[in-house]
C-alpha cells in the first residue's frame, strides 16, 4: 500500500503533477471537493458553505453556522479513512500533517516563486494586470494557512513537514513526476501492518474527538482533553469541571468500536464561584 500526501500553491502547477502522477502510477486522486461534499453531509450545511468557509470567503452567517471544531474532527476522520486506501494521493485538507507518523506515507510539497506563479496565473485568469493575478494569489495561500494553523496546527510552507519539495519553477513538471515515483519504489515506504495499526489508532481518536463535539451538550468538546491511543487502547487526561462530564465520556468510550481498554486520568476540578 502506498499513500501520497501533497500540499501544492496556486500556480505551482501542481495539479499537473497529480494528474501525471495518477496516470503512471495508477493512484486514486482525491481533493478537496470530495472531502467537502463528506463533511457537508456530517454536519448539515451545504457543501458551497463548507468550501467558501475553507476558502476563507465564507459570509459572516456561514462562519457562525460552521462549528469549527466539529469541522476539524469531522476532516481528520475523513482524510484517515481515505489513507486507509491502497494506493491513494490526498491532494491538500492537512493529510501531510495528520498522517506525518504514518511511515509509508509520503508527503510532498509542489511550490514555485511568485513571480512564476503570477505569470502562469495572469494567463489562466486572461488577465493582463498583474495585481490581479497576485491578489488571488495571497487570498489562496492565507486561506491555506489559516486552516493549517487552525485545524492541524501546522506550517504547510515549511519543507521540514516533506519528504520531498519541488520547485515547478526550475524542475518540469515531468522531472517532478519521476522524482515522487522513483520516492514510491524505495523500500523506506514499503507498508507493513505497523502503519496500518497508526491509521487505525488515529482514526479512533478523530473519533473519539468528533463524538465529543457532537455531545457538546455535557460542556465539553474534542480538544478538552488530551487523548493517546495505541494498539486501540486509549489514554484520557485532562481536566473536568464535574463527574457527570467524566463519566459521561467513560460511558461513550465503552460503547464505541475499536476501543480495546481505557485508562481514565481525568481529573476532577469543580468551578470556584468568583467572590
């Protein structure tokens, strides 16, 4: 089983990459509106209102309808499912940054300069002012990097996050494809049942982190507490204001699939009326 995980900038013609990439290797390629039309669904909003939020063109109205932590859950569980998959490329959505523990995943940055991108952007758009091609330009990467920040806490233009970054601006397209798939033959990536349990294990705690945004109703939420989970045996700490909370996710936990055991570290710390 081989993954791909890619983040490419507008312009950096990194849609190429991944068509060409799809073609020589045979890879299922998926992007973001496959995942948008999956979380549109979950959480009940229309999948344009999922993508503008994502975009960072969302109106006022849709950002409050949005609850961005069940946003959050909801895409790491998705994007998880996905890298499950034999043979797959995630183009963009954090999976670098959510499956960078996964060893046989392979993450990949295609970038190139902004004088090159507004070039190649001013002819996609037909436009002959080049402002206009570079304000497009700067929305897409602000966009990205505040869901990055916000939802994986991670700096997507930092090559230490890849294994492997591409400059379109003085590598080709084609020379780009070559160096990924020889990256795919190197028995560094070869799978083993070793990666498959990581995926599992993190899926379990999207899960968990998701069922505990959608019972927001006990005063808690998915990054209330700290949680580990290995070989499905799952760790809790944190703090909780009474016992209705911790036993309530005890509760959950006990009834959801794939949870062999739960070592339960929550503390208790009842609110201290201000005086």
């Amino acid at each position: 089983m081989t993954v791909l995980a890619m983040t490419r900038e507008m312009g950096s013609l990194g849609k190429d990459v991944t068509l060409g990439l799809s073609v020589q290797l045979g890879f299922a390629v998926v992007h973001h509106e496959l995942v948008e039309r999956e979380l549109a669904g979950r959480m009940d909003v229309r999948e344009s209102e999922v993508h503008r939020f994502l975009e960072g063109s969302a109106s006022m109205f849709e950002r409050w309808k949005i609850d961005q932590s069940k946003l959050s859950s909801y895409t790491a569980e998705e994007i998880l499912h996905i890298a499950q998959k034999d043979n797959v490329l995630i183009r963009g959505w954090g999976a670098t940054e959510l499956l960078k523990d996964v060893p046989h995943v392979i993450r990949v940055r295609v970038c190139a300069p902004m004088g090159v991108r507004i070039d190649r952007m001013m002819k996609r758009m037909n436009v002959d002012d080049a402002d206009v091609a570079r304000r497009e330009i700067e929305r897409s990467d602000t966009a990205h990097t505040r869901v990055a920040r916000k939802f994986f806490d991670a700096d997507w233009q930092d090559p230490i996050n890849y294994h492997m970054v591409l400059n379109t601006g003085e590598v080709p397209v084609e020379a780009c494809i070559d160096q990924i798939r020889v990256l795919t033959e190197n028995s560094a990536f070869a799978t083993s049942e070793a990666p498959r349990n990581v995926i599992a294990d993190k899926i379990i705690e999207a899960r968990i982190r998701a069922v505990l945004d959608e019972r927001s109703v006990l005063g808690i939420h998915g990054r209330s507490f700290d949680i580990e989970v290995k070989d499905g045996k799952v760790s809790l700490s944190g703090y909780a204001s009474n016992q209705v909370q911790i036993d309530g996710v005890a509760e959950m936990l006990g009834e959801m699939d794939g949870v062999l055991s739960l070592q339960n570290e929550i503390l208790l710390m009842p609110h201290t009326p201000l005086v």
